[in-house]
C-alpha cells in the first residue's frame, strides 16, 4: 500500500517547495491538495465532521498553483487534487489548467473531484439544487473527459452544452488523468462506481470502514467493475495497525494529514511525516 500526504495548503503552512521534497525523500507517493474558492461568511451548513469549522478553510491558496510548485521541486511525486470542486469552475478553464498541469508535470496529475459540504459556497457559483449536486457534478465530469479525449470535442449534457471545440493541450495521460471521486455515503458510492476512475472516501465519515469498502466492492461488482482502486483518506493520526488493516482490506493507498493532532501549527508537519514514513517498508509488504 502507499502512502499519500493532504495539506491545508495555507501561507502558515511549509511551502510548497519545501513541502514536495520532504514527502519525497521521505518515500510518500503523492501529495494531495483540495479546495475552497471561498468560505461565506454567513453559513448555515455544519461542518461535516462536527464541531467549529477550522479557520484554515478561509485561508486555503490555490491548489493548482502549490502543485505547480511542488512538481518543479520534487520529480516523482504525484500530484493529487483532493478534492478539486468542478462544480465551481467554468470547464473549459479547468480543463485546461488540469491538461496543463499534467503536460508540466510529465504526467503526474490525479484528479480528485468531489461536490464539497458548503451548500452556501455552491450557490455563489451556479445554480444547482443541493439534492442535484453528485447530477451536475457527473455531466461536468463527462464533459472534461470529452474535452480531454476527443480533439473535436462535444458534449450535451443537462448542465453542460456544447458543440465541437479544440480544448487544447490535451493531458500527457491517455485518455486523462485518473478521476477519483471523493464521496461517501450510498449516492456517492453509487457515483464513483458509474463514472470515477477510484474511490477516495475519508474514514471518518464512513463508520464501519471494512463493511463500507466491502459494500462499494460489491456494488461496483454489480455494475461489471471489479478492479476500483481505492485511495483511503484517514483522518487523524492513525496507528500503524489501523493502516495495515486498510492494507489488508486490499486498499491501494492511504492519504494521511488530515485532521492530524496539532494540524494547526505547521512545526509539527516534519515530525508527522517522519512518523509515516518510518511504517512505509511495513505497509508496502
């Protein structure tokens, strides 16, 4: 199993030129980072895993930028949106800055994608009913995939219309860089096993891990898929057993870093990645 690292990506945090080195000789096998345009500031929406919202949400940079940053300083290192939030780009611009990102970086992207948990931040950007959220963010999705794949590219979709265009450059990997869907619960394993290309839940937010997997695995056997990579966001810090049960449920890598014990002081980023790195022989045998 590998091992993944997400950060808050904020300016308190180690930048990113000096993060993407540290993972690297520390034997991690990509970094992730997701995003947030904006935080409302009047926002009725309850932080998902309980509690007050930390404040490093309203001071995350640009995810696209810190990779840039971290793939010119760190040559191996996949580069992981987790989770980019589609639904709040124009596509064609995205699009674009995900095929570039991958054409500098040699091929090197993962796309994370989700639907994010902030009802009010959706609704400044499009108008969606949150009941259609995982809908649109399906269509947005199959048309990157027809903006990356086809050199004329079309698709007519219930969110997204359009005729032939040149979307150019298209990614280094064909047909596109592996799309992981970052959802939990029944509709959004529904949806990862209909269009993503893997799984990428956050522990903390399925309950019973091992009888969750073992469902998705289930449902994407239905669907004729039996080969979903799974990629584990494990919140917290957790142990080394908790990780090699993860590998032992058959699960490709797991992502670490968030919610971590102190995640609010950057001081401790050396010392957690040291933690992690020392279980890497264990968790890859």
């Amino acid at each position: 199993m590998k091992v993944g690292y997400t950060t808050m990506n904020t300016p308190a945090d180690i930048a990113p030129p000096v993060l993407g080195p540290l993972l690297e000789s520390a034997g991690f096998d990509s970094i992730w980072i997701g995003e947030h345009s904006h935080i409302p500031v009047s926002r009725a929406t309850p932080y998902p895993t309980g509690g007050d919202m930390p404040w490093q949400y309203t001071t995350m940079m640009d995810p696209f930028l810190s990779l840039m940053q971290i793939g010119d300083h760190a040559p191996s290192l996949l580069l992981g949106l987790g989770v980019a939030l589609p639904l709040e780009h124009d596509v064609f611009v995205l699009a674009k800055q995900v095929a570039t990102l991958d054409v500098l970086s040699g091929g090197r992207v993962q796309f994370g994608v989700g639907v994010g948990w902030n009802r009010e931040e959706l609704a400044n950007h499009r108008d969606v009913k949150w009941s259609m959220r995982y809908r649109a963010l399906a269509d947005c999705v199959a048309a990157l995939r027809a903006l990356w794949t086809n050199d004329e590219s079309e698709h007519h979709g219930e969110w997204y219309d359009f005729d032939k265009v040149w979307s150019r450059p298209k990614p280094v990997q064909r047909p596109h860089p592996p799309i992981w869907c970052g959802t939990g619960g029944k509709l959004g394993t529904q949806h990862a096993v209909a269009w993503a290309d893997g799984w990428m839940p956050l522990d903390v937010t399925l309950g019973d891990v091992q009888k969750r997997v073992t469902k998705f695995r289930q449902v994407a056997s239905e669907a004729g898929r039996t080969d979903v990579p799974i990629s584990m966001v494990a919140f917290g810090d957790p142990t080394l057993d908790t990780l090699l049960h993860y590998r032992d449920l058959g699960i490709e890598r797991v992502i670490v870093g968030s919610g971590r014990d102190g995640w609010e002081d950057p001081t401790g980023v050396p010392a957690f990645i040291d933690r992690y790195a020392a279980m890497i022989d264990r968790l890859a045998s």
